[in-house]
C-alpha cells in the first residue's frame, strides 16, 4: 500500500496514527474482541452487533466503544469515567474502610454514569435491582444492575466497573437493553458479555 521514497513518511505516520486506535479483532466465531492499549482493558461482544458512532465525552465520561445488536434493542457501551485521584493496591489493601470505600465508589458510578443514562433513555424513574463487588487482580471491581421506566418499557442497564490501582479513573462495561421479557438465551449473552471485561495491570 505504501511503496516508495515519497510516501515513507506519510505511511509512518498512517501507521503510527492507526496504532493509536483500539484494536477490534475476532475472537472466535461468535465473538469480536475490544482491545483498548489506551486504557489497557479487553471484552468480547457478539460478532453480528455493529459498532455505533460515540458520542463527545461529557459528565458520565468518554464512550471507548459503542455497538448494537442487528436483531433487537441492545447495545453495549465501554466507558472511561475521571474519578479524581486513584488509589494503590497497598493503600487499598491497607484501609480498614475498604467496603465503604467501595460502597462510595457504587454511589458515584450510580450518579455519575447510571444517572446520566438515565436522562439519555428519557426514564421516569430509576430503580437500583443490585449492586455487588466483584473480584480483579488489576483494581477494584464491583457491578450494578439496575431497571429504568422508559416510554418503551422497563429498560435494564448493568454493568460491570473496574477501577485500576493508581489511576484516577473507572473502566465501565454496561448492556442497555431496551423492553422487558429478554429470552434466556439473550440474558446468557449479557451475562457472558460483562464477565468479559478484563484489565491489565500496568
């Protein structure tokens, strides 16, 4: 593609540009992998669902990646939230407060992400349905599902966060799913969706 002494430097820096990018690649058959260098994190989302434009990064923070599934109103949303000064596995480790440090954490994701999404669907209402931590090697980690009252219907969003030790933000993985009465089947794609989210430690 790029041949001769004249295109040496713009195709370095073509290629230095796209490496920037977050790499999408197939997992297997079912699947595409979400691979962000950026913010060192990884997940897999069904193969047949299209990536969607993002939106400018505003109060719930900057979508990584949007994408939609073809046959139904479900999409899935990568997001990286600012949340002030981060924290190391030592001084995590050493706190005696740490279930409220992570119960504050809920609250703000809660206000911050969950809010915003909210306001997006057009909801009357938000009702918190579970919020539980969850076990990371790369930070901490906890996950919120939650029911919105749309004019569509009741709109489930879950989703699963990850704060790394020693950065000053969230990583979150969140399913929206629009109208009730989800086969078992689709609830198993979300569930296996959200349970894909890996981070890297730096």
């Amino acid at each position: 593609m790029c041949q001769g002494p004249a295109r040496g430097l713009g195709c370095a820096v073509l290629l230095a540009t796209l490496a920037g990018y977050p790499a999408l690649a197939r997992a297997d058959a079912s699947t595409t992998e979400y691979a962000d260098s950026q913010y060192r994190f990884t997940f897999r989302f069904p193969a047949d669902w299209q990536r969607q434009a993002v939106p400018t990064p505003g109060e719930g923070g900057e979508v990584r990646l949007a994408a939609k599934s073809a046959a139904r109103a479900i999409f899935v949303l990568a997001i990286v939230t600012p949340i002030g000064s981060g924290i190391t596995r030592e001084e995590f480790e050493g706190r005696p407060d740490r279930d409220a440090l992570v119960e504050e954490l809920i609250r703000r994701t809660l206000g911050q992400v969950y809010a915003k999404m909210s306001r997006d669907l057009s909801a009357s209402r938000l009702v918190v349905d579970e919020t539980q931590r969850r076990a990371s090697d790369a930070g901490i980690g906890f996950s919120i599902h939650t029911t919105h009252t749309t004019p569509e219907g009741a709109t489930t969003v879950a989703g699963t966060h990850v704060v790394p030790f020693g950065e000053p933000y969230a990583i979150t993985l969140m399913v929206v799913a629009r109208g009730a009465g989800a086969a078992p089947t689709e609830v198993e794609t979300r569930r296996r969706l959200l349970d894909s989210l890996r981070v890297n430690a730096p």
